[in-house]
C-alpha cells in the first residue's frame, strides 16, 4: 500500500517506521518546506493518507484529500467543532475519513473501559470522579484529546455530571468533572480516571511508553480505510 503522510514531525516519523516494517511504501511526505495540494497527492497515487499536523491545518487537508479522492486517516486533535460539516462534506463528495482522538489499540480498550466502569459507578453517589492528563511540553491543546474523549465518555454515562472543565485556579461545580493538563519533558501520554469517596478510591490508568502504539494503530488505521468510503473510527477498526 502508497501512504502519503501529511505531517513530518516525530509522529510522521515513527508512522513512517511502523509503515515500512508493514511493508507498505511512503509515496509522499508533506510538510511546512513541502505543502500538499491537490496536483502534488493525485500525482503521489497515494492509497491513503495519514494527517497528523495542528488543529488549525486539519480541515484544509481532510477537503485536500477529499478532493483528490484519497482516503484519509486524521490524527489531529482539537479540531472537532469542524467535523459535522466536514462529515457533509466528505458524504456529499463521496469521500473517505477515519478520526480518532487517539489511535493506540490500548488507549481505544480504555475508552471502552472508562465507559463500563462509568456505567458500573452511575448509582455510587459517594464517589467523586476526575480526569488528569500528562503530556510532553511539546502537546500543543490542553485537555489533550484523548481527555476530550474519555470526558464526554463520563458525561455520557454519568447522571450526576452536565458537564467537564479543564482545572485551573477556580473550583468545579458539583456536576462538572474536573480534567487536569500537566506537561512535563518527555512524557508520550498518561491519563488517569479517578472515583473518589471519604473511604477509597477506583483508579483507571493508561500509560503509553513511547509513541510505537500510535503510529501502529494509525497504520492499522490505514489498512482498514483503504478501499472504503464514508466515515469510520477506531471502533470499526477494532470492532468495539
């Protein structure tokens, strides 16, 4: 399979690994000195795209690829506000998109976790729940994601809560989760749900090692949406 990535930074690089070892060939790599249009991925004949870049750049490239008719596989996060008009875009035009706010295999088991575990915890009103993140100083949206996810994912289940809320100075109110963004050097990604009650706590940790299970889930991702059109995530991928 031709990926063409569209990101250079040390995601790109570690997919760029993980893809070659896959035996799949990267067939273009576009970047700040190098930017994608739609002439440069038609003439790439790329299979699929993967985009890691900023929330800023995200939509520009998902309508790039969708006009050239390459699937694409989005790792961006911060972005999301965007996606319902993107998602008529890419069903309008017959194109193709796999998002995920995370592509780890684990961290997606740990979204189904934090849900059952949610579910579990829905009539334990003793307990008080929060959300902390860990990221390297580099991350650029706090909460991270993942957090994102996992948040809406309590509030979903949850009757107690309205809503979540990043953590600064100011307290939450009683139906908000609190989520807490820490960046220190060197961290690939830890996030944590907590229960608490005056007698014990629940902990739900996940704690990546190094950046190999996103770019593996992210190439993983990319052999899934290959040949395909509409709109997937990591839920199809690994049928959750």
């Amino acid at each position: 399979m031709k990926i063409a990535l569209i990101g250079y930074g040390k995601m790109g690089k570690a997919i760029e690994i993980i893809a070659t070892e896959r035996g799949h060939q990267i067939c273009a790599k576009f970047n700040s000195s190098n930017p994608i249009t739609i002439e440069k991925l038609k003439n790439s004949q790329a299979d699929v795209a993967i985009e890691f870049t900023q929330p800023k750049l995200a939509s520009s490239h998902i309508r790039t690829c969708v006009d050239a008719k390459t699937p694409v596989v989005v790792g961006t996060t911060a972005w999301l506000n965007e996606l319902p008009e993107l998602n008529n875009f890419i069903l309008n035009n017959d194109g193709s998109m796999l998002y995920a706010s995370n592509f780890s295999v684990g961290v997606n088991i740990f979204f189904k976790l934090n849900q059952l575990l949610a579910r579990l915890m829905n009539k334990q009103s003793d307990y008080i729940v929060s959300i902390e993140e860990i990221h390297h100083v580099q991350k650029l949206d706090a909460p991270s994601g993942t957090a994102v996810t996992l948040a809406d994912g309590l509030v979903n289940e949850l009757n107690a809560y309205k809503n979540w809320k990043l953590l600064s100075d100011e307290t939450c109110d009683i139906d908000t989760i609190p989520v807490k963004a820490t960046r220190l050097p060197e961290v690939p990604g830890t996030h944590i749900i907590k229960y608490e009650s005056d007698i014990d706590f629940i902990e739900l940790k996940h704690e990546a090692k190094n950046r190999k299970g996103f770019a593996l889930g992210a190439v993983i991702a990319a052999e899934f949406l290959k040949d395909k059109k509409g709109i997937f995530t990591m839920n199809d991928v690994l049928n959750l």
